[in-house]
C-alpha cells in the first residue's frame, strides 16, 4: 500500500472517530434526557453536607455572561437547591447580586463552598467581627426560601454577577445543612440532535474519503497462493512458517521494533470497522459484500496476523512485517475465500448474537484467563492488574524456553497457532465475510489441516485472487 493510501486511510480514521465520538455524545445526552430527570424533570445530585461555625455558608462569585460583550441566553436553564437542616432549626437560603450580598456581609464570618466531593466538602474561610442582620428581611434577593425544616429554591439563571447564601434564619452562628443541587434544561435535546446530525456527516465523509482510498489504483490485496480446494475446514486461511533459526533475546524487543506497526494499525482497524459498517447496509440491501472493501478490510487482517505472528501473538519469526495489505513473502499468511453471495438475514444477527458462544471462548484465548483485578495498597491508592489470555501464556512459556534452549517448542507452536487459527475465523465470521459457523475445534499445526474436497456451495473456490495452499506443502 502507498503511502499516499495509507495517510488518507489515517485521516479518514481519524475524522471517522471524531463522528463517531459526536454519535456517542449525542446517543449519552438523550439517555440522559431519558433516564437522569427526577419526578419533576431535573437532574439531580446526591445528598452532600455543608457546615460551618460561621454565620453565613456563600459560593464563590456566580458569573453567567456579567461582562456586556458576552452573549448569555434567556431559559438557559433553571437550578434548584434543597436544603435541610438537622432538628428543627429554621434556615434560609437565597441567592442576590454579589455585589449586594458583599456588602450585607461586609465583615461578617462567613466559610464560601470551593468544591464539593462525595466525601468531603473544601472552604475559604472569611474572617469578620460583625454579626449580620436577619437575611429574611433584606430585599436583595433574586429568589430565596425561609423557614423551618426542608426549604427550597427555583431559579431561573440569569445574567449577572451573582451569590448564593444559606444561613440560619435567626442569623445565628453555626450552620448545618444536607443539600440536593439540582438542574432542568430544554437544550439537552436539541444539542444532541446538533450533534447526531454533524457526528452523521462527519462519518459519512469519513467512510468516503476511507472508500475512495481503497478503491484507487496500486497494489492488490490478494494474490493466488495455491490451487483451489485448498482452504481447509474453512474459508479462512491462517498458516504460520517457523523459523528454525529463531534469536534467543529478540523476543524481549520485539513489542518496541513493532510499534510503528502498532501506529498504523490503529487507524487501519478504525478504517476497518467504518468500513465494515458500510459492508453491513450492502450485505443487507444486496446480499453482496462489496469487493472492494472486502479485499481492504482481509488486508487488514492479514497485516494484523503478520504483526501478531512477529510479535507476541506466536513470536514464531524474526523477519519484520511488511507494511502491505498485500499478500507478501512472509511466514505468516491469511486470505478469506470472497462470498460471491451472503445471507440479508444472518447479516442481521451473526456479530451480536450468533458469535457470543465464540466471543467467550476467545475471550478466554486472548484476554479472559486472569482477569483484571483491582486492589487497594496500603497508602489508600487503587492498583490495577492487567489480565493474560492462554494465547499470551502459552507464547510467554514458549519465548521463555527459546531463551534457555535455542528452540521453540513445536508442541506449544502447534496449539498456539490452532488458538489463533480460532481466533481469526471468528473474526472474519463476525465482520461478516463468511456466512459458514465457525467450528468449534482447534484445528493445529503451522498449516491448515488437509479436506478431501472444496468448501461447498455457492461461496466456494478461491475466487479472483484468493490463496489457498499448494498441495506440496
């Protein structure tokens, strides 16, 4: 693949992930609308305690749009406070111009609310020598409650530089309230539509600038390996070439020679699944995947098996990947025979629901074994641990025993390479390129095992392009 390709491929990528994180934005905001609003539509926090020996609990300055230059909307939203002291005191809260309430607290002790967490609450404390006056009966105030028990207030956000004040209603020192914070908006709806529609055109332009890549001309991604009837079991060909002469310690470097690898990968995958998308409307609406992303998308595949085969997904060669969708000379190979026709139906139902007993069982071959785990040290910070799959064990025992004996086990080679082997097929099945299930059996060894026949039906041979394995090998 050119260079050319591969950067359009990467900016496609790129500005596909930003759609689709608009699309996720806008999916979060109506669950939100949906879902987060209490009985009378507002979204609500939890329970938090505020106290002080004081007189006066404050926020810091509330400034929404102050300065003349700045555009601040009418209906933005409107906020409410529920406030309840403990007993039966009586207590008053209220919000006024900051302006005001600095000067009805001038010299007046008072603690104003930095920040509030689940467990705790921070303040700046104000010193002062001056008893206020009774809030209740001050005229400044935009909104306020007084009162004894639970008092609550409703306000619609304004422009302004404002404060919001809770005391007890006698003006006494000490206060002591457990607070809700609430919010109601009408916007949360629109913006999400806002954002549905420009994460929609983001992608769309994503997945064309992505398709026309891949459809300009240069190198073909498949490329005749072997005479027909030589897939296998399945249409999915995954091989492996051990390397007899194999370094003792290259292992131990390979994760950091394969890291531009990685880089490119990242984006190809994200490519990938975009395109998938794509070949997911065809399949259903013609029963087709289309040829074109098809060949990209086994090229990624197949660049994917390489780097894994280099690296710790078998360790099994020292030759570094070719950066190529292309069929390549390399120890690693994987063609998917093409489908010249596929089920509209089981398009509908194999990614999410089809494959799950398949999801598990690789789950468990990749990542599942030891699972992540998190713990709590002894100075109160939570540790996390990494799980391994038996694919990465069994890799991990094999490059242990070449460091001490200067061979790779054949044994451990052979079933790592059937563990793969299972692996690819359910991710070619699951991305919608065969409609064959998947079998569930590992079928071993650095070849696929030998069928006396053809896959059947309308999908089988190699199709223009397609590898299969020559007879003498």
């Amino acid at each position: 693949m050119s260079a050319g390709k591969i950067a359009a491929i990467v900016v496609g990528a790129l500005i596909g992930l930003t759609g689709l994180g608009l699309l996720i934005g806008s999916a979060g905001l109506l669950w939100a609308n949906e879902t987060q609003r209490d009985a009378d539509g507002f979204f609500t926090t939890d329970d938090f305690e505020l106290s002080t020996e004081s007189y006066a609990l404050t926020s810091a300055e509330i400034d929404l749009g102050a300065d003349p230059s700045d555009w601040f909307p009418s209906g933005l939203a409107t906020v409410r406070l529920e406030a309840t002291p403990p007993g039966s005191g009586e207590i008053f809260i209220g919000i006024g111009p900051e302006d005001d309430v600095d000067s009805f607290l001038e010299d007046v002790a008072r603690s104003e609310v930095r920040a509030v967490t689940d467990d705790d609450a921070r303040y700046r404390n104000i010193d002062g020598d001056r008893s206020p006056d009774v809030p209740g009966e001050q005229g400044l105030w935009a909104v306020s409650a007084v009162g004894p028990g639970s008092q609550t207030i409703e306000w619609e956000l304004e422009s302004g530089r404002w404060t919001l004040v809770v005391m007890n209603a006698d003006a006494s020192p000490g206060v002591t309230i457990d607070a809700v914070a609430g919010a109601d908006t009408d916007l949360l709806v629109p913006i999400a539509l806002g954002l549905l529609g420009t994460g929609l055109i983001v992608v769309i332009v994503s997945i064309v600038l992505i398709i026309a890549a891949v459809r300009t001309g240069g190198e073909p991604t498949t490329a005749p390996l072997a005479e027909p009837g030589g897939f296998g079991p399945y249409p999915v060909l995954l091989e492996g070439d051990i390397d007899p002469n194999l370094s003792r310690w290259q292992w131990l470097v390979k994760w950091f020679l394969a890291l531009p690898h990685f880089i490119v990968l990242v984006f190809l995958w994200m490519a990938f699944i975009l395109l998938s998308i794509v070949a997911w409307f065809a399949i259903v609406f013609t029963g087709r995947y289309p040829r074109g992303i098809f060949d990209f998308n086994v090229g990624v595949l197949r660049w994917s098996w390489r780097v894994t085969y280099y690296a710790f997904g078998v360790a099994g060669t020292d030759q570094y990947p070719p950066f190529s969708l292309a069929d390549a000379d390399y120890p690693a190979r994987l063609d998917v025979a093409y489908p010249e026709q596929l089920s509209r139906g089981l398009a509908l139902v194999k990614s999410w629901l089809l494959a799950i007993p398949h999801y598990i069982i690789v789950g468990l071959f990749t990542s599942g074994l030891v699972w992540y785990t998190t713990e709590i040290d002894a100075a109160g910070n939570e540790v996390a641990q990494a799980g391994a799959g038996i694919i990465s064990i069994l890799v991990f025992i094999a490059v242990v025993i070449l460091l001490f004996t200067g061979r790779y086990p054949q044994g451990l080679f052979d079933l790592i390479m059937g563990l793969q082997r299972w692996v690819y097929r359910v991710a070619a099945y699951a991305s919608l390129m065969r409609d064959e299930y998947p079998p569930f059996r590992l079928d071993t060894g650095g070849r696929e095992p030998v069928t006396a026949a053809p896959v059947d039906g309308p999908n089988s041979g190699p199709g223009p392009g397609v590898a299969t394995l020559p007879d003498e090998v």
